[in-house]
C-alpha cells in the first residue's frame, strides 16, 4: 500500500496491514508505522533558554522533596517538644517511613500511568496531591494523621520522580544529559536549604510557639509548590513518547516549535540530513512486556540499576532523616539551631554534582559511578568510628558529613541517570518507578526505622554499626557499577537502548 504523506515533509506515516505479531493489546500500533528523526533532530539542538525552562520547571521536583525531607530532620525535636503531638524517636522514624512508602507505592502507581497517558499529564495530578497533602500536613492533630498526610506527600513526590526524570532524559540533547540529570537531582539540597532556613525562623520561640513553628514550616511546600503550577505550564508533552503513542504530527509540531524557539528559524535543511528510524506505533506496552524487558532482555542492566538505587536509599535516608535526632541527642544542640548545621551538609550535596557533574559526560558513567559510591562508603565507615569513639564534637561531625555527601550526591543522582537511560522508551517511566520503589522500600523506608531504633538505644556503637552496614551497600554498589555499568555517555537514549517499538 502506498504511503500516506503527513503534512510535516520529515515524518512518513505508512499504513499497513494489520500484524499477527504484535504484542497483545497493543491495538492502535497494529496498522500504523512511522519513519521519522524526531530523536535526532531534539539530539542534535545547542543548550538553550527552551532546556533552561525545562530544567527550571521540572527541577524544581527536587527542591520540594529537599524541602519535604529537611524539614521531617529539622522538625524533628520541634514534633517531641510538641504539647500536641508529643513524639518520640520510634514515632518520627515510622512518620518518615510513612513518607517514603508512600513515595514507593506513589512511584509505582503513577509510574504505570506515564507511560500509558503521557508525562505532561501527570506533572499536573502528582503536584495537586503533594500540595494537598503538605498543606494537610500542617494541620496533623496526632501520630496518626501525621504519618497518614506524609504518606499521601510522599505518593505525590514519588509520582513526580517517574514523569520528571522521563522527561528530562527525553527533551535534553544527549551530550548534555549526564550533567544536567545531576545538576537537577541535585537541587534536592536547594531546598534541604530551604528548610533549613525556614526551620531556624520558624522554630525561633520569640517567633511561633512550640505547637505553630513546625505547622508553619509545612505550608511553606506547599507556597512553593504554587508557583511549580504555573511554570510546569511552559513544558510540552514528550514527542519521543508522542511519537510511539500515536501522535506522531503532533510531535512533529512539538519538535519544530522548539527548533525554533532555540535557533530562531526553521531547521528544514538540517533535518533532512539526520537519520530517521521506522517505529511501529502502540498505545500502551503490556505489562508483560514490561516484565520481559527488564527481567529478561537487560536484566544486566536492571540488577546495576537495582544495585544503586538501594545503596544510596538507605545511605541518604537513614543518615539523613536522623540527622538532627544525631545532634540533639549525643550532641546537645537545640533542635530549634540545627538549621545552622543542615545548611553547610546541603551546600557539600549541591557543590558535588555541579564539580563533579561534567565528569559523568567526559570520563565516563562507569568510571565516576564507580569512583563516587566508593569513596561515599570509606568516609562514611571512617566518619562513623570517630563517632563511636567519641572524638567529633557537632561542628567536626557535620563537616565530615559535608564532605562525604560532596560525593554521595552525584553517586544518588546517578542511580536515578542509570535507571532513566537505560531502558528503552516504552518503559522508561516504569523502569524508573520500580527501581525507585524496590531501592526506596529496601534502603529507604527500613533505613530511618532502623536508625531510629539505634538511637533510642543511647549507644554510639550501636549507631556505628548501621553507618557500617550503610557503607557497605556502597561499596557493593561500587564494584557492581565497575562490572556491569554502560557506557551511556553522549549517546543517543534510542542508542542505549533501541525502543521496543523500532522496526529493522
């Protein structure tokens, strides 16, 4: 049969009989196939306002969940000193659990979503159930409601991961994506600051009383998540998942506004010139082929994705949710002046990934994944015997802290590169909701419970012994990069791993 011209002169839609072989369910990609550049063409555009704007939209994900998780450290002796709440060590390492199963199962559910109805809708249904949720946050009457708004805070946050980091990868020109997904991710600590500040203002006695300070801090997410509202409206939908999903003119239109949004005219003799692949159109991947995909076909890749995302879930969580539990229980420092100590530990995680960020694209994925989850682990098995013994005062502990998360931050921010880049584009989405969620369960919602525990037993050496077991997951997360982590440096995504959908 003759192929059918769309009105844009570089995409072929041909149609074709419908084929046998196509994987069930997948009704709307049986009688269409494209041949089209949109990969290429979104590659081969300079740094521009447009990704600024993108960086700026979508990163922003990363400051609320800064903010959410510092002010769940920062508030922490606020909600014990509360006449309301009354807490105890136990009941903010549950709470915080409750925040990060609600991020796993948020993850999962929301990530299942995007790659059936797209990235752009769900930016906007993951951000009003964080803003509610947040803002319910601060109106906690008990343990109960406490933990329930953060869980529901956390499936919002975790939603957010799986759309965010998809579209990142998608819209990012492949020369620029390893540092820019580590700068954003990043950004986490741009509003750990955040909290910090508004942790040291708020729980001020001659500024809100014991039972206001933390309620207030709550609603300052959900402020800032306002303003996210607004500019999330400047990103477009993905035309890489368009153009698989049955869009393929709409993502042509996509693809040629933003061309000329970065170069100011039309890029029509360019883009003759960049290669094309022919890809058979689908609705949605089933789940079985889901499961194929990552379990079978990369199942390399998935156990080095695996590997890394539970590492640096329990390294970050456990660590950092205790953080001013640590401070004001072997350290003696009001809760209402640990703001003061978080705000130099958030300058070490930003500084990381933006010194070491450009590494990830020049000397290689495998070498700086492998070099940062190993120092992460020594210093942090070192750190946490100079505090069993005794020899660190808050000011040594924290700047050691500083310094071993200059280099964990890059190594977390990589889990997240791994996991986004190295599947293909069907299941991209969802690949990154169920690393994140099987990372975040194992290392992430046990790790504070596990700390919380330790610390309410008084002794440092039993606190050494979770920083030990940390490390440790650091350091096998290290030697399993150095196997088996790819070389996904300045390559194309649909070179790192072809769609399912690429027909030969």
């Amino acid at each position: 049969m003759a192929p059918r011209q769309a009105s844009f002169p570089h995409l072929r839609v041909i149609t074709s009989a419908p084929q046998s072989s196509a994987p069930p369910g997948d009704t709307a990609g049986q009688d269409r196939i494209i041949e089209t550049n949109i990969p290429a063409r979104l590659d081969d555009l300079r740094w521009s306002a447009f990704h600024t704007r993108v960086v700026l939209a979508l990163g922003i994900t990363w400051v609320l969940d800064g903010l959410e998780v510092t002010l769940a450290g920062a508030l922490s002796g606020a909600l014990k000193q509360s006449p309301a709440l009354h807490f105890s060590n136990l009941d903010i390492g549950l709470a915080n659990s409750a925040y990060l199963a609600g991020a796993v199962l948020g993850a999962l559910g929301f990530g299942w979503l995007t790659d059936r109805i797209g990235r752009r809708k769900l930016f906007f249904i993951t951000l009003a159930l964080y803003l509610s949720a947040t803002a319910a946050t601060a109106l906690s009457w008990n343990v109960a409601t406490y933990a329930l708004f953060r869980f529901l805070t956390g499936a919002g946050i975790g939603g957010e991961y799986t759309a965010i980091n998809s579209t990142i990868q998608e819209l990012v020109p492949a020369r620029y994506r390893g540092w820019t997904d580590l700068m954003i991710n990043g950004s986490f600590w741009l509003g750990a600051a955040l909290g910090a500040v508004g942790a040291i203002v708020l729980l001020d006695p001659d500024v809100a009383g014991p039972d206001v300070g933390w309620r207030l801090a709550y609603g300052i997410g959900a402020c800032l998540g306002l303003v996210v509202l607004v500019m999330r409206m400047w990103i477009p939908e993905s035309p890489r998942w368009l153009m698989i999903h049955g869009h393929p003119e709409e993502a042509h239109r996509i693809v040629a506004e933003i061309e000329r949004d970065v170069t100011g005219h039309d890029r029509e003799a360019r883009a003759k010139e960049l290669p094309r692949m022919r890809l058979r159109m689908r609705s949605h991947t089933p789940l079985r082929e889901v499961a194929h995909t990552l379990f079978s076909v990369y199942r390399q890749r998935s156990l080095v994705g695996l590997t890394l995302m539970i590492a640096q879930a329990f390294f970050y969580n456990a660590i950092f949710f205790t953080f001013a539990l640590v401070l004001t229980d072997f350290y003696g420092i009001k809760s209402d002046h640990v703001g003061w100590y978080i705000l130099p530990f958030a300058a070490g995680n930003v500084l990381g990934p933006l010194l070491l960020g450009r590494l990830f694209d020049t000397l290689g994925r495998r070498a700086m994944i492998t070099f940062t989850y190993g120092v992460s682990g020594v210093l942090l098995a070192l750190t946490g015997y100079l505090f069993s013994i005794g020899v660190l005062s808050a000011a040594t502990q924290t700047a050691a802290w500083m310094v071993i998360f200059f280099f964990a931050s890059p190594a977390a921010s990589a889990a997240y590169l791994t996991v986004s880049e190295n599947f293909p584009l069907e299941v991209r989405a969802l690949a990154i909701a169920l690393f994140y969620a099987i990372g975040t369960g194992i290392g992430g919602v046990a790790g504070p419970a596990l700390f919380g525990a330790l610390l309410d037993s008084g002794a440092r050496g039993a606190v050494f012994g979770g920083y030990l077991f940390g490390a440790a997951l650091m350091l096998v997360a290290a030697l399993v990069a150095w196997r088996y982590a790819i070389a996904a440096e300045r390559k194309s995504l649909e070179q790192v791993a072809r769609p399912l959908a690429v027909m030969e």
